[in-house]
C-alpha cells in the first residue's frame, strides 16, 4: 500500500482511539506480509505454473473478488448488487483477452518485437524466470531470446571461439569441463570437440533456455543424448562454490 493507502487501512481497522497504535501497526504488519507472500507465491509458483497471461487472469480476479466484498459490506441494500459487476469483469476477461490480444500475450509481446524483420518465431516458453523465445533469421541463424534479448546466436560465432579458448590455454588436454550460463549451447559446442573430454556439466539458471536451445540449435544435436554431458539446473556461483567436483 502507499502511505495514504496505510492510512486508509489503519483508519478503517481502527475502533478504539486508546489502541489506534497497535490497530495500525497490526494493518501495516498485515499488508507487508501480504506483499512478501504475493511475490513468492508469484514468482515461484504462480508464474512457473500458470503462466504470465493465466497468472495476470487470477489476480485481477482475486482483485475484483475483493472489490466485490468491500461494496457488498460497505454499501446500502440497495447498491449492494452493484458488486455482481467485479465479478462479472473477472469472468468475461479469459474470454475477451484472446479476441482483443489476437492471442496469448507473450506470444503478441514478441511477435510486435520481431515486427518488421524476418525473424521467425520457432517456440516461446514461459518459466521461473520470464519468457524465453527460439528463433531463426537469415543470415544470422538460430537466436536464442530470454525476456526479448538475445543471448545466444547459432552458426558459430564469438561463442563458439570462447569455448576453444580455455582449451588452448591449458597445459593438458582437458577431460573434464564446466559449461557456465549454457545459454545457447555454443561454448559447450566447442567442448564436445575436444577428443579428450570425458565430462562436460553445463549449468544454467534457466531450464527453459537449455531446453529450447537443445531442442532447435543444430550445434546441440545429440548433446542431450551424449553420455558425457550432464545438465544442471543451478545457480553459477554457488554451484562453483558448494560443487564438490573438479574441472
């Protein structure tokens, strides 16, 4: 709540003028509690589950069901069937949005975004940490999007250089190798080569992005299937920190 909303709460909890503190720390405590929660139960679970677009459906209806309470207790008998329109807006919303949105909104989200160029949308998933988008150009190949941005491009490239590179540098050929931030694959593309790689972990944050850039970069063909690479959903730090193996 903003600060006039504090006091609107603290206002309408309060009924004795000798416990307004406590009344009013009681609502502020409540509201925070609510906010934390809110984000958890969002972004963990929420939002990995339902969906962006399904996510937004449920909050608007739990929004609306609470307007409807507030005017169904706060107004006379004869407003109170004023708060069948909430409800009826929470319903009718999963039904209008496909028609007004032309489609699930991620999907209309980056579809605008490639708009005008020959960019081609190969898969779209939705997951812990956003949107995550395949996709292939002309003469730029397969592109790998996170949230709109691309962070990983196919057919060779800058990446699959800095993949060699700590190979070169290493006094012995490497047999066991970690891949951090998978991203597109490229890095640990390069990694397969080697002739004496006998492990190669690659660890991402995101399963949705190893996912799609197994699934439609040709660099990664076979790459899941292969006996020597393990795919580790982590975060970089703390598995280089906690992993008990050696690379």
């Amino acid at each position: 709540l903003s600060p006039e909303g504090t006091d609107l709460s603290g206002s309408v909890g309060t009924r004795r003028l000798d416990r307004a503190g406590d009344q009013t720390g009681r609502a502020c405590a409540l509201n925070t509690l609510g906010s934390i929660a809110g984000v958890l139960l969002c972004g963990f679970a929420l939002f990995p589950l339902l969906g962006f677009q399904t996510t937004l459906f449920l909050l608007f209806a739990l929004n609306m069901a609470a307007a409807a309470a507030l005017i169904g207790v706060g107004s006379r008998r004869r407003f109170r069937a004023l708060a069948l329109l909430p409800l009826a807006l929470a319903a009718l919303l999963p039904f209008l949005s496909p028609r007004l949105l032309g489609g699930r909104l991620p999907d209309r989200l980056l579809a605008r975004l490639v708009a005008g160029t020959q960019e081609e949308i190969l898969e779209i998933r939705e997951g812990l940490l956003g949107v995550t988008c395949a996709t292939r150009a002309p003469g730029l190949g397969y592109l790998l999007r996170d949230n709109g941005v691309v962070i990983g491009r196919g057919q060779g490239g800058r990446f699959a250089v800095e993949g060699f590179i700590p190979a070169l540098v290493v006094r012995q050929p490497p047999r066991r190798v970690l891949s951090l931030g998978f991203g597109s694959g490229m890095s640990s593309y390069a990694a397969r080569l080697l002739p004496s790689l006998v492990r190669l972990d690659c660890v991402d944050l995101s399963r949705e992005n190893m996912e799609l850039a197994l699934r439609h970069f040709p660099e990664n063909a076979g790459l899941a299937q292969d006996p020597r690479a393990r795919f580790l959903v982590e975060d970089a730090y703390n598995y280089v920190r906690y992993a008990r193996d050696t690379y």
